[in-house]
C-alpha cells in the first residue's frame, strides 16, 4: 500500500509536467515538491531506515554530478552566447542564403556527429544556441529542437563516448566497440528519415543575418577552453575515467583566472557574474525529476521492467523498453535489465543499446536533452513536443528495424 501512495506521487509528477500549461504551475515547483515529499514519506515509514539513507545518499550523488557538470557547462555556453561568439561561428559555417529545408538535414548530421562524440548535455547546450541563433518562427523553431533532440540521443547511443547507458551495455561485455559502428548508420538514418518527415512547412531561402560580431582576445580564449574541455573529458574520461564534471569545473577555473590575469575589465564586468544567467529552473526540474526517478528505484518499481523479456521476446521486448524510456530514466533501466542475467546474442543487445538510448527522445521528459530543449526554446513544452511524437516513433521504428536487419 505504501508503495502504491509513492508510485501515485510519481504518476502525479509527470501529470502536472504534462499539464503544466493548463494548471501553470511550474514544472521544476512541482517536481521538485513531489519528489522531495516522496523521500521525506521513504524516510519516516520504510521499515529500513538504513537502506532508505544509503539509496538517498546514492541518489543525491548521481544528481550533484549533473547539477555540477551543467553548472559548468551552461556558465561557458552563457558567455559565449553573451557575446555573440557562438552566432559568429554559425554565419561563418552557413552560406550566404540556402534554403531553408537543407536546415533540418544539416542540423540532424551536426547534432548526431557532434553526440557521438561529446556529452549529450553539451552537445545540447551548444545546439540550443545555434537554433536561437537563426532567429526562426516559433513553430520552426520547435520542429528544429524535436530533431535535434531525436538526433543527439541517437548520435549518443552509437558510441560509448556518448551516453551512458552505451558505456554501461560495453563495461558488461554485451557489445564490443566494433559491434556498435552496426548502431552508427541506421541511426543516422532514421535522424534523416525524421528531418524528411518535418519538412512540411520549411518553405523558401534563408538569409542568415550577418552581425558585426568582434570576438577580444579573452572571448578567443575562452572560445578554445571550452573546445578543449570538451576533447580533454572525452580523451580523458575514454581512458582514465576522470568525471566529466571534474574537467569541465577545471576549464572554468581556468576562465576565472584567465580574466583576473589579462587586461579584460574584470572589476567592471566580472566574468564569474555569468553563472547567474544559469536557466536554475532547469536545474531544479532535473532536482525534482531525479529524485523521483531514484525513489522508484529504491523501492523496486523499476526491476519489474526486466520480467518483460519473460512475456516477450527480445526484439519487441527491447522497442517496449526504448517506449518505457521516454517516461523513466534509461540508466535504472539499463542497469535493472544489466542486472537480470538476460541470455541474448549481441545482435539483440545492439537492439537493446538503440532502443534504451534512443527511446527517450519520444517524449518531451524522456531524455536531459529533451528537458533541456523544452526549457530553452520558446513555445516548446510537453504538449508542443507530443505533436510530433508520431513522427518520432516513425523514425525510432526504422532505426530500431535496421539495426536488427543491418
């Protein structure tokens, strides 16, 4: 009984997210109170006080990981967005004028190559700034960040550079780096089949407007510190398993020191004043998500999911996990799955890793890229992201298809 109240206080959280519009009411209040209420009712009625205080202090690492890594990441993305470095960059990569449907295409090869190869929150904080830098319609814009999204968690799924969940399938000797290339084209694939799907309305040329943007010396620096966080954490946490947070507050600190010691305007304008243009409801809404996520966990509502694999076999299995995702955290997942012992042949677990990886996209909540987006772009949220998820379960049907076939 008392576990049905926490799974009815889950259940309750991701409704006010989907209704958040109509009540208006904050999603980051309301999951964050849900969530925070849910360990308070763990702490004061589970019968093992001990394992409640383990698994929330588990849980509260996991999230201050997150919360310092974004930290991090957001406050480079903030001044560069400040100064117009990241829009420069964009005008210098686009033509003079193209048409405006070779956007969607363009921006699904660059949101999935650059995933694959660098984290997915970075990857999409620095694809945010390129879309609100063309300075699109609203419902253009939306199209652009639900692509971006789908084509972020597939570029991520390929590799094991690029989310989690792909490294956590590789460390239990499931698929080997070889195996996974096979993930590699069918989700690019489907990225283009969903950029195809959403050109619909995508009509006439785009003439990007060129401003005079004058990079300093210090905007340049910071430019190739961030550049180089971004490579140093993946070589770095590739063989040494240094956290990524660890390396991204350690480029920052260099940002600090670097305007404290040049002839920028410090006093004037200090540089560490950017971690207040920090989105903090984002972060509040991964406080309040994470911790309900978490007590799912601990109160093993997630490791019924692996019984799917007795009522079903692997191949539907493994696109109903991928569904399941959208709604619950991959990485409990993945590990409740891990943890079941599953005989499969690698085929199917290269299944398992696109589906795990790629089915959070179909909702708006589903994955951090996701939430991200939906807290960055105007007039995207849970029901503008909905409108389109039959084109997102297109897509993840034809990439999950070809990874089994190819």
């Amino acid at each position: 009984m008392f576990d049905a109240i926490l799974i009815f206080l889950a259940v309750l959280a991701f409704i006010a997210i989907v209704l958040e519009d109509v009540i208006h009411l904050n999603k980051a209040k309301s999951t964050l109170f849900l969530g925070t209420l849910c360990w308070i009712l763990l702490f004061l009625f589970a019968p093992d006080h001990a394992s409640v205080e383990t698994a929330f202090s588990e849980n509260i690492l996991d999230i201050a990981s997150l919360w310092l890594f974004l930290f991090a990441a957001m406050t480079f993305v903030a001044y560069l967005n400040q100064h117009g470095i990241v829009e420069s960059l964009v005008y210098r990569l686009l033509p003079a004028t193209l048409a405006k449907k070779a956007l969607l295409p363009c921006v699904a090869l660059f949101a999935f190559c650059l995933s694959s190869f660098c984290d997915n929150i970075t990857t999409t904080l620095v694809t945010i700034a390129l879309i609100q830098s063309l300075k699109l319609d609203t419902r253009s814009n939306i199209k652009l960040a639900v692509l971006a999204v789908f084509s972020i968690n597939s570029g991520g799924a390929a590799l094991i550079t690029g989310d989690v969940t792909t490294l956590m399938i590789f460390t239990a000797g499931k698929v080997g780096i070889s195996d996974l290339f096979a993930i590699v084209v069918p989700g690019l694939l489907a990225c283009l089949l969903l950029a195809l799907l959403l050109m619909p309305g995508f009509n006439g040329r785009l003439t990007p407007r060129h401003t005079a943007t004058t990079a300093s010396r210090f905007d340049i620096w910071v430019s190739v510190i961030f550049l180089a966080t971004i490579i140093a954490t993946l070589a770095i946490n590739l063989f040494v398993h240094v956290p990524p947070l660890l390396v991204f507050i350690f480029g920052l600190s260099i940002v600090f020191l670097l305007a404290r010691f040049t002839s920028r305007e410090e006093a004037t304008t200090p540089i560490i004043d950017y971690i207040r243009k920090i989105e903090f409801d984002t972060l509040l809404f991964f406080l309040g998500i994470l911790l309900i996520v978490g007590m799912l966990k601990q109160i093993g509502a997630l490791h019924t999911i692996a019984r799917l694999y007795d009522v079903a076999v692997p191949g539907v299995a493994n696109f109903l996990i991928g569904c399941l995702s959208a709604i619950i955290d991959n990485v409990p997942l993945t590990a409740a799955v891990l943890k079941s012992n599953l005989d499969m042949p690698v085929s199917d677990w290269l299944g398992f890793t696109y589906c795990v990886g790629v089915g959070g996209s179909l909702l708006a909540i589903g994955s951090a890229s996701g939430v991200l987006m939906m807290s960055k772009i105007d007039g995207l949220g849970f029901i503008s992201y909905l409108r389109y998820t039959p084109h997102l379960i297109a897509a993840y049907a034809v990439g999950y298809t070809l990874v089994l076939v190819l």
